[in-house]
C-alpha cells in the first residue's frame, strides 16, 4: 500500500499577521458605529412629509455632520402596508421593529427645521433629535497612521538591508562586501571558442597550455608540473583581449568569473578587500575555474606612487589583497587568474613575479593575413555581394584592431541600407573606412574658391611628393571634400613593417610637409592648414632623436624609459644643454625635409598644377588619376616585391 502523505501545514508568512491586522482595522471603522451595523431603508423629502402627516413617525434624528437624517415610525405605521418591506432588513435575519427604519439626505437643515416646526404648530408629534455620528476608530487609526508608515518603511528597508527581498549582493547594505563578478555557466552563458576568434594566432597558442590544463590537470600534476596561476593579457584597446580570455572558458568548459577592476573600488574602507577574498572563496567552491579581472590597472598600480590620501589608500589595500590571494591557494585548485590591461607598465612589480601573473600575453594588432580572418568572421551575418574581394579589404585596412573591423564591417552595413540596396558591396567598405578614419562628409560647409584652390593645392603636393618618394606610402586617394575636422584628406596604404629605416622615417616626414611646401611653391604664402602635418612630423623627429638614436649629433642614447616611471617624475632625464641640442636637431630635420619637398615640386610645378585642376574638377581623384597625370610609380612597395618572388617561384 502507498503510504498517505501527510497534509503540509501552510508556512507561516508574516504578512498574514500584517493582512490580518488591517482588516481589523478596517472592520471596526466600518462597523465602528452604534448603529452602522443596521441597513436602513433610503427614502425622499417628499415620502417622509406624507408620513409625517400621518402620524407614522414616532422619531426623527437629525445627524449635523453629515446632512443626514434618520426616521423611526411607529408601531401602527410598522403594521401599514406601506412599511412592510422595512421589517426584514436587520443583517442578522431579525425584525428590525425598533428603529430607525428610513434614512435620507437633506440639503439644508434650516430649511428642514422650518418645515418640522410647522408640523408641529398642526399638532403632530414626534420627538427630535439632534446628533453629531463620530467614528472613533477611524480617528485613531489617523492618528496612528504616521506612526504606521514609520514602521512599515523600518520593517521594508531591514527585510532589504538582511536579503530578504530582492536586488543582487552587491546591492544590499549587508552584501556590500561581496564579490561583484558575473558568473558565466559553462552550459549556458559561455559559448565563444577559439573557432570564434580569427587571428590572435600567436596568443592562441600560448593559452592553448592553460586550456589543456584545465581539461586535463592530471596530465601535468603527475610529472610534478605546476600550471601558472595567472596569465596577464596586453594589448592595444579592442585587439581582442576580453574576446580570448572568454574562449578560454568556452573551450576549457568550466565556471568563468569576469568582473572588472573597478568593481573592487568603493567609498567605503575595507570592501575592495573584502571582494577581492569573496571572488577567491567563489574560485574555489566551483574548481576548476577561471577568473578574469578586465582592465586591473584599475587597481593593480605600483603603490606609492602618487598617494594622496595618506597611509590608509584602499586601493593598495585592495592591490595587497589580491596578491595575497594569487599567492595563498594553492596550485591543486585549478583556479586560474586571467586579467587584461593595456597599460602594462604601470603595474605593481609585485603582481608581475613569478608564482602571480607568470606569463604576459601580448595581444598585437592583427597583420594582413589576421585581418583577413576577421574579416570572414564578421561578414558572415552580412547580405554582401558574391564578387567581393577580402584580401582587398585586408589591404585597405592596415592598423586597424579587431574591434576597428567590426565596426567597419557594421558602417558598411548601414551605409548600403541608407541606400536601400540588397547586398552590401565594396564601396560600401570603403565609404565605411573613410568615415572611421577621416569622419563624415560635410559638403554643405561654405568654402570659398580661394580656399578651395589653396586646399587643392595643398593635397596635390602631398599626393605628388609620395608618389615620387621611395619609402613615402603610396596614395590611394585624394580628396578636397571636407571631412570631420580636415577641409582635404588624402588615403595611402602604409607598409607593415617591423623595423623602421632613417631613410623610411624621412622620406614619409617629406611627404607630410608636401602639402605646405605647394602652398609656398604656388602662392608663395603659406596657411594654419598644416596644423595635423606639422603635429605628426614634429612627433617624427623627437622620436628621431631622443627616442631611437637616430641622429648623428645626439648620438647612440635614448630617453624613453618603457617602465613608465619617468611619468611620475618632475625633472627631465637630460640636461639643459642637451635639451638645446634636441630642439635645435629636430628644427634641422624638419627644415631639411620641408625644403627638400619644394624642391621635388619646383621641378614638377607643371604635373602639380595639372593635378590641382584634376581635384578642383572631380574633388575626389584615385590611384589611376595619379597614373595618367604622373605615370607609373617608379617604385614597387614590399609588398609588390613578395608578390612577384613568390609568382617567379611558381614558374
């Protein structure tokens, strides 16, 4: 025989005592009354003169405060037909024979008394009352109803302050000191693997090891092998550093913990602490696990430095914490600390020793053929046309991050739907390069032709100067239509290269200042046009000089100081006198660079000038205007060269 289950008994809820207590209250005011409990016949003005005429009314009852009055007849009345329906209308199933029996509403009571004094001058009687009804349960309840609101509002935020009712531990008073991390479960929220991150070969490969660990930890533990506790990812912002770390968890399928380093910052003393302990606790209850700290430059700065608010700074507090921890489990846990940064050199030493952060993961920007793979990836959820070229958009690309093509490819995507096309195609790309990189087109902005001509001017030399330089980056495109800040722009496909040649630096130098030097050339007058020219060559020689020992007077010395400490102090690593010899070199390179670009168009002022009306024409010129104006470029770019190498291999 089944056994009969036991009927549960309700759990007691406290708001069934507070559900209770109100209708209670409500009760007694509604029934507070001597006579309230009773339903009372309504009737008119009219019906109760004729009854009072006739002698029915034995009482009336005048209630002041609420222009009421109620009416009781008398026995003979009670046996009229008129009266009988009055009788069984007592709630409680009884004869209500004692009164009152009608109740009706008056306008004005003077008027009233006038018409019962003349009832009475005929000779009618009745007795007179007048009353004022008060109900004394409701009077207290508004007097205690402050009192009420006070200890409702008390009871709520201490139901909150101790979990009780809703809101994450973060959000609690009680829960402040609890860790913030967003657990990401490995069934449901973590779906990115490594199949989902194009390019990144490099550091793919190196966190493949912390992934096989935590699939296989007795792979490494029975030959005596410790995996590192933490791996620090760096890199440029958007390079996909967040990206990896969450394909780490994909792929090793365990709990991923991602919070950011400012999550462990608050007002009060002792909670970054106290967060930092929480997290570590969590780690280790779901081992084996990943924990990812975004940006901990956030709190893992060298400490002393720049320490304003005395000896207690809770953010070193929080920093000692967090070193203590990566320090104090041990490495049979399987807790892992991945973090990200792009800010490396700012990081406490003590947090980048061996037994914490053993590794550093250097997240680069994406070379031609990592681009390439980003951009498949990306163009998978795009409508784009079938012919559409990818080493193309690679090429067009260089310098761009992983999050910089991602936006690409959605520009793209906008654009095409702005002009209601089916698919998105290659100048759609290429729209979108230039709108991220120059910004949007303002062709409304009022120029005058003076303007207009100095800016064709302008651009043209710059376009000539690269074309004719060796190492310049040759020129995609040149335009005269304003764009973001810039009133022209003009496109060139830089070379990736991994070192940077003397030769290379100048000759890019000379083509940046070929726009003010055809200004010269032309109007012999020069303009503020130059402005983001003159920033980028200046930056060009300082780095010459003080930063790559290019320069022959300087010498074989450099003053950049890759720990970033020098940030911090106030004085210069170099005297007055070498300060001197700086400045004074970096002018002689500009200067030199600047007359050498006049030269270049004095002795093409003709091609210049053809090409200057070429712009003013069509405000927009390519590669292949360049090639009819000025001919073949003399020169082949590195990458041309590999090309034919591996073309003179096939055959």
């Amino acid at each position: 025989m089944k056994e009969e289950k036991k009927p549960t008994t309700p759990k007691f809820n406290i708001y069934w005592l507070y559900g209770a207590i109100i209708f209670a209250l409500l009760s007694m005011s509604i029934f507070g009354g001597s006579e309230s409990w009773q339903t009372l016949s309504k009737t008119n003005i009219s019906n109760f003169e004729k009854y009072l005429n006739a002698g029915d009314v034995s009482e009336v009852i005048v209630i002041r405060n609420k222009n009421s009055v109620r009416v009781t007849l008398t026995p003979d009345a009670l046996k009229k037909s008129d009266h009988q329906n009055i009788i069984s209308k007592n709630i409680l199933g009884q004869e209500n024979t004692k009164g009152p029996h009608y109740q009706f509403e008056v306008g004005s009571l003077e008027l009233f008394e006038e018409k019962l004094e003349k009832a009475r001058s005929k000779g009618v009687l009745f007795r007179l009352e007048f009353i004022t009804v008060e109900n004394r349960w409701a009077d207290t309840l508004i007097g205690f109803l402050p009192f009420i609101i006070i200890i409702g509002v008390w009871i709520f935020l201490m139901r909150r302050m101790s979990g009780g009712a809703g809101g994450g531990a973060g959000s609690q008073i009680f829960n402040i000191g609890k860790s913030k991390a967003k657990l990401f479960d490995k069934n449901i929220d973590v779906k990115t693997t490594f199949k989902d991150v194009a390019g990144l070969e490099g550091a793919k490969e190196e966190i493949q090891e912390i992934v096989d660990f935590l699939k296989n930890p007795t792979k490494y533990t029975v030959l005596g092998g410790k995996i590192p506790k933490g791996a620090l990812l760096v890199g440029l912002p958007g390079t996909g550093k967040t990206l990896l770390a969450k394909a780490v968890a994909g792929e090793a399928k365990v709990p991923f913990f991602s919070l950011s380093g400012s999550d462990f910052v608050e007002m009060f003393v002792g909670v970054g602490a106290s967060r930092v302990r929480d997290l570590f606790k969590q780690a280790k209850d779901k081992s084996p696990a990943i924990i990812f700290i975004d940006e901990i430059d956030a709190i893992g700065r060298a400490r002393g430095k720049s320490n304003m608010n005395g000896s207690n700074d809770e953010r070193e507090n929080t920093l000692n914490q967090l070193l203590t921890e990566m320090d104090g489990f041990g490495t049979n846990t399987n807790v892992i600390v991945l973090a990200a940064t792009n800010r490396a050199d700012i990081l406490d030493k003590a947090l980048m020793r061996a037994g914490r952060f053993d590794r550093q993961i250097y997240v680069d920007l994406p070379d031609l053929n990592e681009r390439r793979e980003i951009f498949k990836v990306h163009l998978k959820p795009l409508k784009v046309i079938k012919t559409l070229d990818i080493e193309f958009l690679a090429k067009q690309t260089p310098g761009f991050s992983g999050a910089d093509i991602a936006n690409v490819c959605n520009e793209a995507a906008l654009i095409a739907a702005r002009k209601n096309k089916k698919s998105v195609g290659k100048q759609d790309f290429l729209n979108a390069v230039d709108r991220i990189v120059g910004g949007l087109e303002k062709k409304n902005k009022i120029i005058t032709p003076d303007e207009k001509k100095t800016i064709a001017y302008h651009e043209a030399g710059h376009a000539l100067v690269s074309w004719l330089l060796e190492h310049a980056a040759p020129l995609v495109k040149v335009t005269i239509v304003p764009r973001g800040k810039s009133l022209g722009a003009a496109w060139y496909l830089p070379e990736e290269r991994q070192i940077v040649q003397t030769d290379q630096m100048l000759d890019e130098m000379c083509a940046a200042l070929g726009g003010r030097a055809a200004e010269k050339v032309m109007f012999n007058k020069i303009s503020t046009g130059a402005l983001s020219d003159l920033e980028k060559v200046t930056q060009q020689a300082r780095a010459m000089v003080s930063i790559y020992g290019l320069n022959d007077v300087i010498g074989n010395i450099t003053y950049y100081d890759s720990t970033g400490q020098s940030e911090y102090n106030f004085s210069k690593p170099y005297s007055e006198n070498t300060a001197q010899k700086i400045d004074h070199e970096i002018s002689e390179i500009i200067e030199k660079q600047y007359n050498r670009a006049i030269d270049i168009l004095k002795t093409s002022k003709d091609k210049l000038t053809l090409l200057a009306e070429r712009l003013l024409e069509k405000e927009v010129i390519f590669k292949d205007d360049l090639e009819n104006i000025l001919g073949v470029r003399p020169f082949k770019t590195n990458f041309e060269k590999i090309e034919e190498a591996k073309a003179i291999k096939l055959k």
